[in-house]
C-alpha cells in the first residue's frame, strides 16, 4: 500500500500541472497539493472515528 500510494500520489502530483494549459499549471498544481492533503486528513480523521463505529455498533443503532 505504501509503495502504490506514494507511486501514484508522485504521478499524480508530477502529470496534474503537465494535463492544462500552461498559464494554469501553477493553480492545478496547488489544487492536487490541496487534495492530496485533504485526503490524507480525511483518512486520519476517520481512523480516529472508525474504533467508535464498531466499538459502539452505530450501524445496527442507525436501523
């Protein structure tokens, strides 16, 4: 996961700036960078809420 993640995430931050126009490459750029980011603390922040979900079956209350 480490390996494919990191490969990815580099192409994909490497080609996002390559794939518009040149004028917008600087905006695309800092765009990925924003998701990227955004992506990672989302994660972050649903391992901290996932243990709750199953620790306090929130699932079969929601039914």
């Amino acid at each position: 996961m480490a390996f494919t993640s990191g490969y990815f995430s580099s192409l994909g931050m490497m080609y996002t700036p390559q794939s518009v126009e040149p004028q917008y490459a600087m905006t695309a750029g800092m765009f990925a960078a924003a998701m990227l980011i955004t992506g990672i603390f989302t994660g972050i922040l649903f391992s901290m809420v996932f243990p709750m979900v199953v620790q306090y079956n929130f699932l079969a209350w929601l039914h």
